[in-house]
C-alpha cells in the first residue's frame, strides 16, 4: 500500500511541476514547408539537399518541434565510363529554442534533434576490354546502412505575411562515417490562424 501512495504522490507532485510547462504548450500541425540548400558531407563533394518539414507547434513559449524529411545524392564518373554515387535520406525531429527579440517578425533559433539516415553508396563499372581476350567483369555494388545522426544548429525565420515565413539556417549533423554541415533556405506555409 505505501508503495501504491508513493507513486500515486510522485505522478501528482510531477503534473503539479509540469503544469506550467504544459499550460502554455500548443502542439498540433502548425505548418507545411519546404527548404533546399547546400550540402558537404565528409569524404563526398558538397552536393544540392532538397528537404520537406512540419511545424508541429510549441512545448512552450520559445520551445518548437519540428519534423523532417531531407535528401542528397552525389555521383561522380570513374575511369572506363563508371560510376560512384552516395545517397542519405534522412528521417527526423528537431528542438528549436526561439530567442525573444523585439520584432516578432525575425525569429532567431538554435536547436539540436536526431534523425535516421538511410545512406546508401554504391558503384558501377562496366566491362573493360584490355584487348588480346582479356575482359575485366562489370562490377554494380550497392550498400544501405540506416545510422542515427545527431543534428545541431540554428538559423532565422522571417515572416514574410501572417501566413507565411522564409527561413534560413545552417545545420551540422554527426554521424558515423558521413557527418554533414548544411546551409538552406526555405519557405513555410502557416496552417490555419
């Protein structure tokens, strides 16, 4: 029975705490957009990212969320017509602390989140011909590998109208093997008032 009484005490005390925080939490579908940027992994050229995301609201008053989905490929030509490329699409949630500023239309944010990258490098060489019967083999190789990438940066959003807001932010994302930094821009489309 004191056992019963304890945790019943812990989860009253713990919503009493929490109740403040969660009074000024707004989480729903806020808005749509879209960003594209510049993307340099480590060990691959920098390449074009295109990526989607969702506003899914505040936890408080300058805490955000945010969803998103971002992809990049890079290929490049090899010696006898072949081809190495790579590829990560990333799957992810994102933190966003908004610094108070005096004009409610430039919102400063730094932020941190995880995402899950599908990254997959790959070759293709076609079949060599030395001359005097030797032929070297084609060669087409494929590997997937999903890491867990931990993402830290910050950026500005400026509304442009009560609707809509262009973004612009710089990203570094650690992930084992393909750790990243990224500058975008992008547009958001706010969902109802």
């Amino acid at each position: 029975m004191k056992q019963v009484t304890a945790v019943l005490v812990f989860f009253a005390l713990s919503s009493l705490a929490l109740s403040g925080a969660y009074a000024q939490a707004d989480l729903a579908l806020k808005g749509v957009g879209f960003r594209i940027g510049l993307v340099d992994p480590e060990d691959v050229d920098a390449t074009i990212s295109f990526g989607f995301f969702a506003d899914l609201g505040h936890v408080s008053s300058n805490v955000a969320l945010e969803t998103y989905f971002d992809f990049w490929t890079k290929s490049e030509d090899v010696l006898g017509g072949g081809e190495v490329s790579a590829r990560d699409f990333v799957i992810g949630a994102k933190a966003k602390y908004i610094f108070p500023v005096s004009n409610p239309r430039i919102r400063p944010f730094a932020g941190g989140g995880l995402g899950f990258h599908v990254f997959t490098a790959g070759v293709d060489i076609p079949a060599i011909d030395y001359g005097g019967g030797f032929i070297a083999p084609a060669v087409s190789e494929d590997d997937t590998e999903i890491k867990v990438g931990l993402d830290m940066g910050g950026g500005i959003a400026f509304d442009i109208n009560p609707g809509m807001a262009m973004l612009t932010e710089a990203w570094y994302t650690v992930v084992s093997d393909i750790s990243q930094l990224s500058v975008k821009v992008g547009m958001m489309f706010r969902l109802g008032s």
